[in-house]
DNA sequence: TAAGAATTTGGTCGTGCGGTCAGAAATTCA
DNA sequence: TGAATTTCTGACCGCACGACCAAATTCTTA
C-alpha cells in the first residue's frame, strides 16, 4: 500500500488494486449522487461495493484521495467526449458552439457523474476555505482554456472586446446552472437548451456587423 | 416556547426573545460565513454570541429553523437594496440593468451575508435531495420575477424572441457565479464586472437593429 | 415583595462518522 | 507443496455533532 506515492498515476499498480480502485469509485459516484456528499459514508459505499470498510482504507490514503479519484476519472470522461468536438472546428465560434453542446450532450448522457460533481462541488466548497479544493484545482484548467478560446476569437476579429474573463466565467457558470436544473428537473430538453445557449452567446460575444 | 407555530413571521415574541434571536442570526452567520457551514456548530454559534448552547435550541426548534431564519433575514435585506432601484426604471432594457448592478451592489457590500447564503447553499443542496430546501424555495421567486421582467420587455417589443427560462437562468448563473469568485478574490472590481454583465446582456436580448 | 413565568446554564445522551488494527483468507511464487 | 505476500474482514477507537433536560437564575406582575 503506497498509494500516497502514488495520488494520482496509476503506476505500477496490481490488476487486483486497479480493479477494486475502480469499483470503489464507481459506488463512491452512485452513493453521493444517491445521497449526497454527506450521507455518503465509507460504510455506505463499502455496503454497496458488497465489501468491508476497511478494503476502502487499504486501497485509498483517505476519504479526501477518494474524492479527487472521483474529480480525475470524471473530468477525464467529459473531455474524452468534449475534444474531439472542438477540435474538428475552425473558427472560433465554431469552438464555442461545439463547447457549449459537448458540455450539455455530457450532462445529459452521465447524470450521475453530475449529481456526484456537484455535490462534491458543493460539500468541499463549504468548508473551511484556506486551501484550494481538489474541485477548484481540477476545474481552474477547464476555465483557463476557455479563455484562451475567447482570446483566440478576438484576435480573429471574430469577437468584440470584452472581458474574457468575464465572458468565460458567465459561461461556465450558465453550464453550471444548467446541471444544477437538471438536478430538480431530469426531462430539461436538453437540445434545445443548447441551442438557446448557444443564440444567446453567439450575440453577445460577436462583433457588431458593420 | 412556540417557534413551532411562528416559524418565519415574528408575530407576538417577547423583546428579549427578538433581541436574541437577531443575535443568534447575525453570530451564526458570522460564523458560518468564516468556517463553513459543517464547522458552525451550535456550540461555536454560542461560543461567539456569549451564551450557552442551550440557548438557541430553547429560541429555535433546530437547527434547520435557525438557518431558515438567516436566509429570510438575508433574502429581505438584498430585497429592500434592490427593489427601490428596480422600481425607478422604465425600459425593460434598463431594469434589467439595475437588476444585475444592484445585484452585485450588494454583493461587494455585504461579504459575510455571501458567503454564509453561498455555504448554506452548497450545504443543504448536497443533502439528500428529496424534498426542497429551504434555500430553494426561497430562491425560486426571485427566478421568476426575474423571468416576468424578461417577458415584460419581450411583449414592449425591446427584447428579441428568446427562451425566458433559459435565459432568466443564465442570468441568475452568471450573478451566482459572480459571488463564488468573490470568496476566492475580495478584491474583484465590482463596478467593471457589472458593466460587463450589463452589456452581455443587452446584446443577448435586445432585438437587432432593423 | 412574593409567586410564577421566562430564560439560561452546564452537562449528558445517543449517533454516526473516518480511521485503525490484529488476524484470517486468498493469492503468488519458489 | 509450503512460505511469503497481498488482500480482506469485522470489531473497535476517539471524536464532534445536535438534541435534550433538570436545576439555577432572572424577569414580570399582581
């Protein structure tokens, strides 16, 4: 057990750890969309994984190594699912077109990996704040390239000049808000949101036609 | 002790009984503001108003009526900021624009108020999620008022055809997003950040030039 | 001022948490 | 096969919480 050496990689570790690992994620994701960060214990989590408390202990340094797992193979999965899709776009209304559909496509088809980041978001967010959370850390990157695709239009001369950081801030938060609605209401027409989304930033990022 | 009969309206309570309730409100939000929702306890709540812990469960049934309190308390104090500056407005267009400047108005003069209202947030949503918080209950009317303004400048003929669901909610987003960037950077330029909004915005409702 | 009501105290209670541990079981490998 | 290693179990620890209460104290009022 060196997983403290290892936090993050996934090293030279046994098939046995690796499975476990991943099974006690994929439970730790149910449990907390289930019942929330809090009502998610280790015991609960264990109850669901048919195993014993202590197996979560053996293979993670702590409930907080647990989380940040949940925070990494999350965030892996949407941008497995989010880059292609920006990639094969040219301009860069194009890129935020295809970043605004591929953000909502992937909270309409993992809702509970959203349930989960959310709550999580939630929980570590209350805390005493001093440090930086896993949470912030993991989603700071997401924001940054954003940006850097705002910047990338303006440069263009496809965007007029505005904040770029608050222009990527009002967006993500306009995703974020979108997961929290589908929170309270799963049949949200997911599709058309998008599109709204995507009207409603096209007008307010691009140059006045001339 | 009949909390159970009144709980929100202040009805028929002693002096001392409103005295200390309004103590207790203002500590617990203190306190929840500068360690978190799940480390204000009722013993540091009491610890910081001076009194025994006992005492707020003698004044309030739980602690779940207590943090209802302090988001009534709260939600009253941002309305009377706002209202009077809404009120002034004629256009559509405008009232919006005093919507989201004294929207974060008060955010930059009322940090603690934040950041208590964003924990408690983050707190009562990640619980079990079956019945409405408090939280939202509370929030979903300004939602909607803020969708009837929307409406209200779409039949003036000054606002172009959108969804005002969706966009009365990417509103909402962008302001909330606006107080979670205040509890990592206090010294964020309000006055810029608001003219920003101000002007996304008009350009993603107002009806194109003909 | 004296009786009664309102308020406060300080302590206790049960609960559930994350984490630990000795030893059992399973697996690996020589 | 048999020893060494990895993995797992189930009981247990200390802790902090919200709730509760009997007794002490302060305020009201007749």
């Amino acid at each position: 057990m060196r997983s403290e050496i290892h936090p993050s990689g996934q090293g030279d570790r046994s098939f046995v750890e690796n499975a476990r690992r991943a099974q006690i994620i994929d439970c730790a994701i149910d449990a907390i969309a289930e019942l929330g960060y809090a009502n998610a214990s280790l015991a609960e989590i264990a109850r669901r994984a048919g195993i014993s408390k202590g197996v979560i202990s053996y293979h993670f340094a702590g409930k907080r190594e647990l989380i940040g797992e949940i925070i990494g193979a999350i965030l892996k999965k949407a941008t497995a699912v989010m880059l292609p899709r920006m990639k094969a776009e040219r301009s860069a209304a194009g890129m935020l077109r295809a970043y605004i559909e591929t953000n909502l496509d992937f909270l309409g088809a993992n809702p509970n990996c959203i349930h989960a980041i959310m709550k999580i978001g939630a929980a570590t967010r209350d805390e005493a704040d001093q440090p930086k959370t896993d949470y912030e850390l993991a989603f700071q990157p997401a924001v940054r390239d954003l940006e850097k695709l705002l910047r990338f239009g303006q440069q263009q001369g496809e965007f007029r000049d505005f904040s770029t950081r608050v222009m990527a801030a009002t967006i993500r938060s306009a995703i974020d808000g979108v997961a929290f609605q589908l929170e309270a209401n799963s049949k949200l027409d997911l599709k058309a949101y998008a599109n709204e989304l995507v009207i409603l930033f096209d007008l307010a990022t691009r140059k006045a036609a001339k």
